[in-house]
C-alpha cells in the first residue's frame, strides 16, 4: 500500500502525558500538512511542511505542540502536557505540490488522540 | 463568521433519490473548489473539484459553482447506501497551499 499512514490509529492517555504521532506520507509527495478534526466538524488546518520546511503553524497550534519533517520525509506531530481539550482526530495529508496542481489531498486513516 | 459555511444535518434520503449538498464562503479570492467524502473513521478523499465558476460532470456526481453568489453545490443522482458518509466542502486560494474545510454534512441513504 503506498498511501499516507500513521501511527498510532488511536492513543489513549492521562491528561498532562506527551503524546507523538507519525505521518508516513506517498513517497514523491513534498508537501505535508497536519489537521485537527473533532466530532461534528471538518478537518482544521495546523501546519504544512514544503519538503522539511515548516512554512505555516495555525494559530491552533499552542506552544505545546510542535512538528517535524526531518529530511523531508516522515513528519511527526507531538504534542506536550496534554490537556482533554486535545482529544481530536489528527489528520496527516501530503500532495505533490507540481505547478498547476489543484493541491488535491491524500489523507491518511488518522490518529485519534483521547485525553483522559 | 467562518471561511466556509455547510449545514452539518444529518440529511436522510430513500435510495434512488437527487441529493443537494451547499457550501457557502465569504472569501471571494477563492478559486479551487473541492469536495470530499469522508466514511465513518477513515479520511477524506477527493471526489470532485472545479476551478472557479461552472459546472463538473462526474458519472452521478455535479458539481456547480457560482461565484457571484459565493455559493457551491454537489449534486448525487440516483443515491446508492453506499452514498452514506460525510461530504466535506473545502476551497483553497489561487497560488495557496491551505485547504479550508466546511464542516461537513452527514447523508444518509436508506436503501
């Protein structure tokens, strides 16, 4: 399968843990974004990586998160103390980023986050 | 105010029927117009985009868009259960690299 994964599909954990996920994006993909999405809501922007360039962090991005692409390739997202207000589902997308593209999104299955 | 506005629902059709699913946004720099489907735990994948203004045919899928009115439309003919699933407006800006998402609308096809 080469499509976009990650790792865990679902955490479970007590509030004030560190949590990290792992997005493993299609291999020619250079560009790389992670999503919040929570219950009755569509996917929300956090942050977008141009090879492993961080270009744009949303506000929602609190100082205790923080993401990662070394060399371009994986991105990890982790996300510090953790507080029940981070309990989401957290969406990895990567895409070609080629001139003309439409920026269409190959999303990955998620990771869900639940914060006890 | 949002970006991107869409009726949540949930929407319930008997199979066989024409569903109209909207998307309103406020941003006229808009100009890539996309729709996805998302099934229950899984992500959202593309079903249909439109640049700009006008109408996309895709088997039993149409997709319209109408910038003067700043206003988007998907339309399934001939609903299938299969057809059950969120689907997600989303747009993005000429140039842009942030897709912007409604919040999506439950369908229902009870068969």
């Amino acid at each position: 399968d080469t499509g976009v994964s990650q790792d865990p599909r679902h955490k479970i954990t007590k509030r004030g843990q560190n949590v990290t996920f792992r997005c493993d994006p299609i291999s020619e993909h250079n560009r790389l974004y992670w999503y919040r999405q929570t219950l009755g809501q569509g996917p929300e922007f956090l942050t977008y990586f141009q090879n492993e360039a961080q270009l744009e962090k949303s506000r929602l991005l609190s100082d205790r998160f923080s993401a990662e692409r070394p060399k371009g390739s994986f991105s990890t997202l982790e996300i510090q103390r953790t507080e029940q207000g981070d309990s989401a589902m957290y969406l990895c997308a990567s895409s070609t980023g080629l001139a003309g593209n439409t920026g269409e999104l190959f999303f990955g299955e998620g990771s869900r986050l639940t914060v006890l | 105010q949002k970006e991107v506005e869409q009726d949540p629902g949930p929407l319930s059709v008997p199979e066989g029927a024409i569903v109209s699913l909207n998307c309103t946004y406020s941003n006229s720099a808009f100009q890539y117009f996309m729709w996805y489907r998302q099934y229950s735990r899984k992500g959202p994948e593309l079903l249909m985009y439109t640049y700009s203004s006008g109408n996309k045919e895709d088997g039993r899928f149409t997709a319209q868009v109408d910038k003067s009115s700043k206003y988007i439309s998907l339309f399934i003919r001939d609903s299938q259960p299969s057809d059950s699933a969120t689907y997600l407006c989303a747009m993005i800006y000429t140039g842009g690299f942030k897709t912007i998402f409604g919040a999506g609308t439950r369908l229902f096809v009870k068969a």
